[in-house]
C-alpha cells in the first residue's frame, strides 16, 4: 500500500471491457448510429443510449456556467447546497481543456505550462434550481498534481475530498446516500492521459482515494492521439481501425486498478474516454455526453424529464473560438 504522504509527494514534485464494440469490418452506418458506445468501457454498469446522452447534454447546455468561488484551503470553501463533482488530474493531462468542453465555455485558463491551476475553482451549471441556487450541480477544478506541482495543494485536495464526502449506505436492497454536516462531493473523476497510462502519482491518488473511502472513476483524456494518429480531419472508418487500441489501453488499466492491494470501495466500473481535439458531429466532441451522463448519474440528476428551457441558441458552438470572460478569472 501507499501512504497518503505519498500522494502528498506528488504534489511536491486487463480484460476486454468494451461491450459494444463493433466489428472492426462493420458498415460505418452500423457505428454512425452509436459510434459514443465505442469510447466508454463498463463492467458494473450499462453505457448510455443516445436519449440519455441528448438529456445530458440538455442539462449541461442548460443556462450559462457560473464561477462561484475559489480557495487555496478547504477551510474557506462554504458549505455546498447542490451535489458537487471533483475533477483530478496530473499537470497537464488536460483537465482544464476537459472542463471547458463539458460545461461548453471557456471557464477555466489553459496553459501549456504544467500547474497553472493553483486553487479551487467551482463551477454551477445546469441553470438555477427550483430553490434558486445558481446551478443544479457544481463542478469543481482541482489544482494537478505530479511536476510543477505542491504539497501543501495535495494536503488541502485530501483535506477537501475527505471532509465533503457524501456518505453512501445499504438499507435493505436499496443503496441510498445521506449527508453528514452539509457534505455534497459524490465522486471524484480523475483523469488519466491515455498516451503514458497510469503514472505513480495517479497510482498513489487512486489508492487514497480507495483508502479515505471516496467514491470516484476513471476519465482517459486525449484519446484523439490514439484514435485519429497523425490525422487533423477524424473519420468514423479510423475510429474503429483503432478502436482496439483505445480497448487495450483501457483493459490494461482496468486490470492495475483490480490489482491495487488497498482496503476500501474500488472504482466504479466504468471508464470513460474523451477528447478536445476531435469530433465527428459539429459541436459534440467525442466521449463529452458520456461523461455529462456520467456526472448526472453520480449526482442524482440523471431522471429525464422536462425542464424550463433556458437555453440561449448562442450557448451551441465550438468554445475553442471564445474568449475567456473577464467575470471568470479566478486567481
């Protein structure tokens, strides 16, 4: 096992899982169709349908993201009134372009300079609930960890992670979560670069993470760099010549993950493979839906149903080409 401290360090300095996976000499029609069933790996749960990744995709397109605060300490982040979701990642795995496209505008600073993230930042989206909070869910961006990186950020991280856990329990056959002094994170998505695998620094995390007994997943990022290699203009007949190479990456960690000799829930069974660099559709870049529906399944909000439609027709386009708001730019 390692130690938290380890963690803290970081800061300082399989089997075949896709279910769905189509015959590599499959007609493009046939993966056209459900083409986002090829970047997500389940073993304990279903992929989403192409109706829940539209209601997903709804919910977040659904008024504009707003910054709420951000802190260097968890002691001055305020108590939570809507489920959070926690986002972790090495320096420079992609998170922030990651967050970006999840929440469709420029809310968090790129950088190609490692740990340019130095506090956390949290995020409302969904439009404003039905008690008027300014979100239904919030997402929070954490500093990376690993070069360029802290250690007093991965104490303040844990300290976060562990003191806003929501507490999950078995009462009959029902699995149900309660709160304990107004704690609302849900999970943790910690995201991996699918080119270089699971690194010592995200080992120690995810063994953290199972100790301190907080729910969390698997994100690979940047998968445009094994499925579309070399190539500006991603078509469908590469995405499934390749589609076995994402398979092994993902089995492959699928398999360290059941190997960690650590105490404690393990992952849930799913990983999830995005990009910010490719898409298919105009305005739906690959694997995005299916971690927005990721995300509502975590919080609670993955019923569909109607909502109020606040969505403005400008908030549908390519968040490459914007700029970042002044109102967002948190230290």
């Amino acid at each position: 096992m390692i130690p938290l401290r380890s963690f803290r360090g970081a800061y300082a300095n399989g089997l075949p899982c896709f279910l769905r996976q189509a015959s590599l000499h499959a007609p493009v029609k046939a993966v056209k169709s459900d083409y986002e069933s090829l970047l997500s790996c389940h073993w304990d749960t279903a992929s989403p349908n192409t109706k829940q990744r539209r209601h997903a995709e709804h919910v977040f397109l659904r008024g504009e993201p707003k910054i709420l605060y951000s802190s260097s300490t968890f002691r001055n982040v305020p108590r939570g009134q809507v489920p959070e979701v926690a986002f972790l990642g090495r320096s420079n795995v992609g998170k922030s372009s990651l967050l970006n496209k999840l929440m469709n505008k420029n809310m968090c600073h790129i950088s190609k300079n490692p740990g340019r993230t130095k506090t956390m930042n949290f995020f409302a989206v969904g439009g404003e609930d039905e008690q008027g909070n300014p979100g239904r869910l919030t997402v929070l961006d954490m500093p990376g960890y690993g070069h360029k990186s802290r250690a007093e950020w991965g104490e303040e991280i844990m300290k976060y992670l562990i003191g806003r856990k929501q507490y999950v329990y078995q009462r009959g056959s029902t699995l149900e979560r309660f709160l304990l002094n107004d704690n609302r994170l849900v999970r943790a998505f910690v995201l991996i670069d699918s080119m270089h695998g699971v690194k010592r620094s995200d080992e120690s995390l995810l063994q953290a993470l199972r100790e301190k007994a907080i729910s969390h997943q698997v994100v690979l990022s940047k998968v445009d760099r094994i499925l579309f290699p070399k190539r500006r203009d991603p078509t469908y007949q590469m995405l499934l010549r390749n589609a076995t190479a994402l398979q092994q990456i993902a089995g492959s960690i699928r398999a360290k993950l059941d190997a960690m000799n650590v105490a404690g829930p393990k992952p849930l069974g799913e990983i999830l493979a995005c990009s910010t660099a490719a898409s298919l559709e105009r305005g739906k870049w690959l694997g995005i839906n299916n971690l927005r529906w990721a995300v509502l399944s975590a919080t609670g909000l993955n019923e569909i149903r109607k909502l109020p439609m606040l969505l403005n027709a400008d908030r549908v386009h390519d968040v490459a080409s914007e700029t970042m708001p002044e109102a967002t730019k948190y230290r």
